[in-house]
C-alpha cells in the first residue's frame, strides 16, 4: 500500500504541479530538481549533470485563417516565427504532391506525417522544404481531437514555425488551401542549449556496476504522467529500498534528461550521455535496466530484453509467479538504447506497447493512470536489480597477450569497413562479381555492398559480434547467428586485418564464438565458406569442423 501511495505522490506532483517537461527545457530542470529533493528527504544524495542537448523553449502556437483561430501546439523544438502565407497541402512525407523545383516561398505547408520514412529520412524532406521557401508548416495528428505535438521532434529544422493540429482540424485546414493564414510560434525568453541526468550510486564491493534508469523529462506540451512520470516515481522507490544495501555490484540509478529528444538513432540523449562519460569502464557493465511508461489500464506488461540467454533466465527468475510477456528486441531506441549500441544486456519493463491515443500527447494525466497494476512491478524490479547487482559480467572481455576479444559496439562499425574492405578483397562474392562483369554494380564498390550487409548484421543484432583489438586498434571481428527453432548456431562473417594476420586472432576469434555458442546450449555448430578461402578452411579444420557439402555459384553476361 506505501509503494502505491508514494508513486501517486511522486506522479502527481511531477505530471500536475510541475507539468509539462520537455527535452532540455527549464521544466525538466525543475523536475531533477524536485526528485533531488525527494531522495535527499531519506538522507540519499543525487548528483545532477549537465549535458549539450536540444531544448524546447516553445510555449505557444497560433493558427488564424480567414478571421477564425485554430486549436494547435507548438511541435517539439519548433523555431519561434510570426508568418503569414497561404495555406498549401503538401501531402504526406512519402507522398509529395509537389515538385523538387516547385517555388513554396510565401507559403504555409499542410503536412501529414508518415511512419514509413526513417529519421534522417524525415529530417532530409524537411530541411528541402526549407531550401525550397516554404515559411511555416502545420503538421496533422493522426488521432482525431488529439494533438500530438511530437509529431515532427527534430532540432536540425532551425528555420520554421512548426504547429501542430488534430486530425480534425488538419480537415477544416485541407478546406482552406490557398487562403491566407497566420502562423505564431512563441519561444520562452530565457534560453537554454542542454539537458541534465539525476544518478545516485549505491556503491558495491566489486568493480562492477549495473544501471537502472527512467526518464524525467515528458513530450513536449504532454504532463507525462505514464510517460514518464511513473517510471520516475518508480526509481525513486526503488532508491529508498536499496539505500544502505549490502551489495556486490555497483548500482547507478539514472534519472535521465532529454530522453523524448530520441536524436536520429532513437536513443534517449540522457542515457547516452551517461555511459560516454563512462566509455572507459564498460567492460565493467553487467547490465541496464529501464523503466519506462508504466501503469496503462489497458496495458500488458512486457519486457522487452536482448542479450545472453544467462541474462534472460536471471531476468525470467525474477519475474516468476508472474505473466509478464517478454520480447527479444535488439534495435535501439529509448534509454535502452545506449546500452544495446555498446552490447550491453538491457531489459525495460513497459505495458504501453499498444495503440492509445493519449501517447505523447495533453491527455497523458493523472486520470489514466493505474497506480494499482504500476505498484506490483515493484516486487519484480526489486528482484531484477538484486539478482543482476550479484551477477558476474555476461559478455566478459578475454585477453590473450596483446589481444583483447570484447563485445562490438556500435562505434566499432566504420572499424569493421575497413577491415572488410582490406580483407575480403580477393574472397568476397561481391568482389568476384564485380570483376566477372568488369564495371562496379550499381554505381558503388564492392566492399559498400559488403560492408553494407555486415553493418545491417551489426545493427540488428549487436551481441552476436565480436572484435579484437590490439594497442585500442579494432583489428579483427567475427559474427555469429542462432537458429533457435532448429538448435543450429552458425559463424557468419569475419575478418582479421591483413597487418595483423598470421598472429592465430582469427583461431582466438573462432574460439570466442565456439564458446559463447555453448554457453547459449548449442551443440550443433555450422559455418560457411568460399572454396577460394583456403586459410578459413584451415582454420576451421582445426577447430574440428567437418566439410559435408559445396555450393557452386553461377554468372552469366548477356551481349547485347
């Protein structure tokens, strides 16, 4: 009943008194600032750090046409402007119903936006509207009487007035294309250019540390009461249950800043900014936990997970007697996203993955919030972060000599081009494709189609790479898939630098990834190579593996 009663204290005062806090604003300060105070009531001290970040500053939008003033909202991080122009329907995103040459100067553009494009996608169709005049744009909600003011979120449009209307009125607006209309964006007059994290540590005895973090900071003109004010409130219990606990591993609790930012690669900018000032220690990382969007009447809980599968069954372990959902999830996006880009297990606990018209927008209040159904978490989360406080690392480092054989992380991509570009040269099917025909296909190289497949590889699912590095220089990398339904794991790409070739990392490699594949209970092994790769062949003969077929591969020239 107490965890019930303080999280309805903590939603209140954050959603209803403090209110809106969107990214980088003086809200959100305030916000670090109120549960600052509330831990240091229970003697814990919370340190606030400041980062760079976008900031909303807009208060209010305007929308006047033909003498009648239009319901609307400042989308996140729009610029201030007071512009008149005519009203002119630009479709969807995906979906022009202009041309590339098309003079929009003078213009205010009616925008329907769509799920399809990716972010920088989104960010590229707007700066061209921008190169091309246009003055302002009013972007339509998909719900009908709701608005929805991060619909359009990107700080990169530094130039347009940008509001935001429900379905409804985008309809009455689609009426009066070409009629003249007015356009305000107000900013707040004190500025403001970063965002700021509230950690508490609960010190361990082992280097080792987890994180367990929730957002602070809501969509813009949204109370965020389940997003995210719940999971706040959560933290903060879970703060005051392991205040002076005997603990082996380190525990951060982050309450992170400039989440609802989301950048271009969809990852909370506060949890980012937590682990690249600790990009030194992650080795020392068992784990991530996140909070996040909690107490939905209508909601399942779910837990969305990646990593070995000794994490998953701590994680399932914590959860038993329960009938919590749990869902693989390896892409980035949220707080937990930080941690998946350095290979880091993560789990958030959620039950807003559904349809609800109250997502991001003024309606996320108190009203729809099921302290009941969010207090029971509290038992599981408490388990989750004792047991994961007590584990060993999951993805341990392995120094051999010089090497040293880790989890890859995202910031090792541009690494592994490379190596694949200098490696694969003579056995790459792309390679070999590229010379039959005697042209580059499709105006790019043959290691931009290689390194392309290896990097959407890495991105969908990090944990199953590894790199060696040598002196800090990534110099090698291996991946490795899981068929869960037929119990086969198999070797996928890999490569070692020629400058460091013939120094046994590509036998280490294989023998990291033989290992981690039996710690994940395969026993049925499988990998594929070129009958020109004679050293892979090699190499995989001597760790045992078996020839049992070969492929052949045809190409053909038409002359014409």
């Amino acid at each position: 009943m107490m965890i019930k009663e303080n999280l309805k204290s903590t939603v209140y005062d954050l959603s209803e008194k403090i209110g809106c806090r969107p990214p980088g604003s003086w809200k959100e300060l305030e916000a670090a600032q109120y549960l600052k105070g509330r831990l240091a009531e229970f003697g814990v001290e919370g340190l606030i750090e400041s980062f760079p970040s976008a900031s909303h500053l807009a208060e209010k939008s305007v929308i006047s046409v033909c003498g009648k003033t239009f319901d609307s909202m400042p989308s996140q991080f729009s610029a201030p402007g007071n512009i008149s122009g005519n009203i002119f329907f630009l479709g969807h995103e995906n979906n022009k119903t202009f041309s590339q040459e098309e003079n929009l100067s003078g213009k205010i553009g009616l925008l329907m936006p769509s799920a399809s494009l990716s972010i920088p996608e989104k960010i590229d169709y707007l700066l061209a509207l921008e190169s091309q005049g246009i003055e302002a744009l009013i972007v339509v909600s998909p719900y009908m009487d709701t608005i929805q003011p991060k619909s359009v979120r990107y700080p990169e449009i530094k130039s347009l007035p940008i509001a935001v209307v429900s379905w409804r009125t985008g309809v009455e607006l689609a009426r009066l294309n070409g009629h003249n209309a007015r356009l305000e964006v107000i900013h707040e007059d004190k500025k403001r250019s970063e965002s700021v994290n509230l950690t508490v540590g609960i010190a361990g005895k082992s280097k080792k540390w987890i994180t367990v973090s929730a957002h602070m900071d809501s969509a813009a003109g949204c109370p965020g009461a389940l997003d995210n004010a719940g999971g706040s409130a959560m933290l903060l219990e879970l703060v005051r249950h392991f205040k002076g606990m005997d603990l082996r591993n380190t525990v951060y609790f982050v309450f992170t800043g400039s989440e609802e930012y989301g950048m271009q690669d969809m990852c909370g900018a506060g949890s980012e900014a937590f682990y690249r000032s600790r990009e030194g220690d992650i080795e020392n990382c068992v784990a991530h936990i996140e909070i996040d969007d909690i107490g939905n009447f209508l909601g399942m809980p779910e837990i969305d997970w990646a990593g070995p599968d000794a994490f998953l069954k701590k994680v399932r372990m914590a959860a038993e007697n329960t009938s919590y959902l749990f869902n693989r999830k390896n892409l980035p996006s949220c707080d937990h996203g930080a941690a998946i880009k350095r290979g880091i297990p993560y789990m958030w606990l959620t039950d807003a993955l559904f349809e609800r018209p109250v997502y991001h927008s003024p309606e996320d209040n108190i009203d729809f919030f099921d302290f009941e159904k969010a207090a029971s978490y509290f038992q599981f989360l408490s388990k989750a972060v004792e047991s994961l406080a007590s584990s060993e690392i999951f993805y341990p480092y392995v120094r051999e000599g010089n090497l040293l054989i880790r989890p890859a992380r995202f910031s090792d991509l541009s690494s592994i081009f490379e190596i694949n570009k200098q490696a694969f040269g003579p056995v790459s099917m792309a390679r070999m494709a590229e010379d039959f025909f005697g042209e580059k296909l499709g105006d790019k190289n043959w290691y931009d189609y290689k390194g392309a497949d290896v990097a959407n590889q890495c991105r969908s699912n990090i944990y199953q790479i590894i790199v060696c590095e040598v002196a800090t220089r990534v110099v090698a990398y291996a991946t490795a898939s899981y068929d869960f339904a037929k119990g086969i794991a198999e070797i996928g790409n890999n490569a070692v630098d020629p400058d460091f070739q013939g120094r046994g990392i590509g036998k280490a490699m294989q023998k990291e990834i033989a290992r981690r594949m039996d710690e994940e209970g395969f026993t049925k092994l499988k990998v594929s190579t070129l009958s020109v790769d004679i050293p892979a062949q090699k190499i995989y003969e001597k760790l045992g593996y078996v020839k049992y077929c070969e492929n052949i591969n045809y190409l053909k020239k038409l002359e014409k």
